[in-house]
C-alpha cells in the first residue's frame, strides 16, 4: 500500500550514505564464492533507492508486497517495462536467496551488472534532481 508521508530531504541524505557504503562494498566481494551477497547488496542499493525517490515526494510503500509496489511505480518516473521487469526478477532472486537459501548465481550477476549499474545511476539522477 502506498501511503502519504511528510518528504523528508534529511533521511534521504543519510539513506544516500548508506547506499554508497554498499556501492563502495560491492567490489571487494569475491563474486565467485559470494555471487548471493553481491546480488543482494544490488537489489539493497536499488530498492533504497527507489525508496528514497518517492520519499521525495511524500509517499512510502508499506505492507505485504511492499517492494513489488515501490518497483512497479517507479513506472511513473519514467522507467520501462524492461526495467521494471529486471528490477522485479532480482526482486524475487533476492527473496528465494534471502527465504529459501537459493544462491544467486554469478553468471546471472555478471549478465546483468551493466543493467543494474544503469538503473542506479537513473534512480541517483533523479533523486539529485529532487534534492
């Protein structure tokens, strides 16, 4: 459920910190005996990001299905179909690593990581210009 809440530019900075620890993180991690860790610190950056976005605007996503809900709106800033189906799939590869104990497998993080880089840098782009 997307609910109405006061914007708040300070958490945003913090939650930007933050991000950026795991982005500095990511490379240190040796993707072939961690690819579930790499792949969870990727969906991590991305949903804090698209957390802070709407949070710009007053809005914050509670609930069961809370995270489908934050990705599928992020098709009102613009984002595609194809990316809201990239961000979903890792999505549900993050809660079967997180739930299930299924790994994430590190060709798939390796096939992908140009498409996860450029949806950070879309949602940092349009986080900074609300900032």
């Amino acid at each position: 459920m997307i609910i109405r809440v006061t914007p708040d530019k300070e958490r945003v900075k913090s939650m930007l910190k933050l991000i950026k620890n795991r982005e500095d993180f990511i490379p240190s991690i040796d993707i072939e005996k961690f690819s579930t860790i790499v792949g969870e610190n990727y969906y991590e950056i991305i949903k804090e990001l698209a957390t802070a976005l709407i949070l710009l605007d007053g809005l914050k996503v509670t609930g069961e299905g809370a995270h489908k809900e934050l990705i599928d709106y992020l098709l009102n800033y613009g984002f595609s179909e194809d990316e809201i189906l990239l961000m979903n799939d890792l999505r549900i590869k993050r809660n079967k690593s997180f739930y299930e104990g299924k790994m994430i497998d590190k060709d798939y993080l390796l096939s992908k990581k140009d498409k996860f880089l450029k949806l950070i840098k879309k949602l940092k782009r349009l986080i900074n210009a609300k900032l």
